[in-house]
C-alpha cells in the first residue's frame, strides 16, 4: 500500500481532524501513487492517521477520505458518503428547487461540489451539477456520479468543472455530460415561491447562487413598499427576492448582458410587472457613484461582488475594491436604510470584512448598526476542523 509518513509533531492538524496533508509535513513517501490514488498517512512513529486522495502536483498534497483505520476507500465508502450528505439535507433543506447536496470537505468528501435542481412538475426533469476539485473525487468520478444518481433517482449528471483551481491539482478544466441527457438550455429553479431560470451549461458556477437562498428570503421580508438597489444582480436572484417581497421598484446593475437577459425572463416567469425593474448593464463601481450624483436614494441596498480575492496576495486590493463599493452603498441609502453586504473572498475572514465595511461606513460619516451577521444556507455547513470552508459573509446593517 502506498504510504505517507508525517515528519515529526506534523500530526497534529489531522488530529483536530483538518482534512489536507501540505506538502511540507511529508517526510517521505513509500510506492508510487499515481494522482488521485488512496494513500495511507502515518505520524513519524509509524501509528495510523487516515486514509487520503494523493496529489502530486498541488502544496496540498493529500486530502484526508477517512480517519478511521477499518474504513477501505471503494465504491461502497462513496455510496456511504453520498448517501449521508444527501440525508443530512433532506432533514434541513426546505421549499426549494435548488439544493446544494455535497459541500466538498464538510461532507468528507474533499473537491466535490453537487447541486441538485429538483423537478418540480411534469414538464421540468431534475438535474444533478458537479465539480471535481481534486484529484481524489476525479479518480472516483464514475463511482460518484453512480452514487448521485441511485440516492436522488435523477438520471441527470452535468459536470461543471471548468474552475481555475483544478490547475493546482494538474487537472484540465472540464465540462460535460456525466449521465443521462444533456441539461435544457435553462431549467426552473422554483425557490420559496420564485421562479428562477438557470443556464446550467453556460451560468456562473452551477448555474445558481444557491448559497445565498436564506439571504433571498431575508431580502424578499424587508423589501415591502422599498426602492431597492441590486449591484451584482447576476440573474436577479435578489431582484426577484425583492420583488416577491413587494418592492416598489428595483434597480439591478450587472456588467454581463446575458445574465440580465435571463434575469428579465425570471421578472416575466413569475408574473410581476416588467416596469417595477430596472436593469443597467453597467460597471457597478461607476454607476453606484453616478447614481449617488445624480441624487438618487434607496432603501434597500444589496451588495454581492464576484470574488475580488482570489488569494492572498490580493487581499489589498480586493479591501479598496470592497470599501469603494460599500463606501457609496452607505451614501446611498435614506435615512434607516438596510445594507446587505457580502464578500465570497475565502481570503478575507468575517473579522477583516467587518473592519472594511466599519471603514467605509466612517468614510461615509454614517452610524452603521449590524443587524445580522449572515452566511451561506444550512446545505453549506461548516466543518468546525476546517474553517477555510467559510468562504461567502454579510453583514446586515441599518445606517441610523
Ligand atoms: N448576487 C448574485 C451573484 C453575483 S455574481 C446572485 O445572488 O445571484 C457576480 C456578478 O457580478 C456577475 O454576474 C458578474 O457579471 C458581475 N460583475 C462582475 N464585475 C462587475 C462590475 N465591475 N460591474 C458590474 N457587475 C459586475
């Protein structure tokens, strides 16, 4: 069997149960494992610590299967592992047509991200969305895709790993039909009420924000009789949250032409009048500053960049970017106004964006009062061990 052995007092985070064995805490490595490949991973004295997918090319070289020396890594441990992630939502995750099933590390299964678009009708099938992060999940693709698809009963598998950091890994990026029939050219996420068109093929990600369900709804209870702000709408998701909730009128910038596109076809899917929504295709900095001159005010303001973080050597930057946009968000909003305001930069903690958006809000010369702390939905949990799974924060504030 091919093994890892730890150098010495490198055990210690797989002790708390941290899932990734760095490059730097491997004395030495024993066979050949090809990438992706079940390694053993020994403490320096030779004791049991976990079985693990190895990679040879990225500084994360191995992720942790199992700590639990009985557990064989083969078909049977994904159908486990699959089969759990799913229970596990079905007990938490209601009123909704788009669920994340797998959360990569947190549901032991390191680099895979499912999420599954149920059907909700005779018309509309369901479909299953996969990325493979790492080695591990693209050595174990068939077994997993098999696994997905006798626990959900949806014959459907699109593969949607065409993300950057596959690079890391060695791993070309990839998209494609894993089972079943190709995903339409938009399919009907029905969320609490909303209908949402998703491109699963050509949309951000999956397709869908489905991280941010719990924050739609809490947009869709504070949006009755308000002049709503969206910067970021991509598809609309909080537009039409707001509008559920009984806008009075919704202004949406976004910088992708498509996305607004669908996000005009979601504001007709659900019956509610075209005139109500505002859609500017825009550079969201410099327009949330006209806007500001042109003395336009709002009541509710939504603030969902793309990731401006990539790593940690952007963390300067993505700051300035992030206090820019929050800076005017403040002078936008009318006296009593809400701020929703989120950063998805896995390398800016909820510490440092509390301290941006605080800095923006003194720029402003506002009193800013969290209201809430906020975070991706119950389907998304949290590994306590492995706090790099927090990646998306907000804040709810109301400026005095
Ligand atoms: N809030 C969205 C997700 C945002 S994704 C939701 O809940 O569904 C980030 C979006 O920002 C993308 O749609 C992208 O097109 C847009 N974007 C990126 N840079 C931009 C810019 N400078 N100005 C306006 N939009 C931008």
């Amino acid at each position: 069997m091919n093994t890892i052995t730890l150098k010495p007092a490198k055990d210690k985070s797989l002790a708390r149960r941290h899932p990734w064995i760095y490059a730097n805490a491997i004395d030495r490595i024993d066979g050949k494992p090809a990438p992706g490949a079940t390694v053993i991973v020994r403490a320096h004295d030779g004791r049991f610590l976990a079985r693990a997918a190895y990679s040879p090319q990225s500084q994360i070289r191995a992720r942790v299967w199992s700590f639990d020396e009985a557990e064989p890594i083969d078909h049977a441990f994904f159908k486990r592992r699959v089969q759990r992630a799913i229970a596990h939502r079905q007990a938490l995750v209601k009123n909704t047509g788009a669920t994340r099933l797998v959360f990569g590390e947190a549901d032991g299964l390191p680099g895979l991200i499912v999420d599954y678009y149920v059907a909700d009708d005779a018309l509309q099938r369901g479909q299953l969305v996969c990325q493979f992060m790492a080695t591990g999940v693209e050595a174990w693709k068939s077994a997993i895709v098999d696994a997905l698809t006798g626990a959900t009963g949806c014959p459907n598998v699109y593969e949607r790993s065409d993300v950057s950091i596959r690079q890391k890994e060695g791993l070309e990026q990839i998209t494609g039909v894993l089972a079943g029939d190709p995903p339409p050219a938009t399919l009907i996420a029905n969320e609490c009420g909303v209908r949402y068109h998703v491109d699963v093929m050509n949309g951000h990600k999956t397709g869908f924000y489905v991280d941010q369900r719990d924050n739609r709804v809490l947009v869709a209870e504070h949006a009755r009789d308000r002049d709503v702000l969206n910067c970021f709408c991509y598809t609309g998701g909080f537009s039409l949250a707001a509008m559920k909730g009984g806008a009075k009128r919704v202004v949406s910038i976004d910088s992708s032409g498509e996305a607004l596109a669908l996000a005009q076809q979601n504001v007709l899917a659900n019956g509610f009048a075209p005139e109500r929504a505002q859609w500017l295709d825009a550079d969201a900095f410099k327009t949330l500053r006209r806007l500001y001159d042109e003395g336009e005010r709002f009541d509710l303001i939504v603030l969902d960049p793309p990731k401006f973080a990539p790593s940690r050597e952007h963390v300067d930057r993505a700051a300035r970017a992030y206090k820019d946009i929050n800076l005017t968000g403040f002078k936008l909003l009318r006296p009593g106004g809400l701020l929703f305001t989120y950063s998805c930069s896995g390398a800016i903690d909820a510490e440092l964006f509390q301290k941006i958006v605080a800095g923006a809000a003194a720029d402003a010369r506002v009193d800013a009062r969290i209201l809430k702390r906020l975070g991706a939905g119950v389907d998304h949990p949290l590994l306590t061990a492995f706090p790099e799974g927090e990646y998306l924060k907000g804040l709810l504030l109301q400026i005095a």
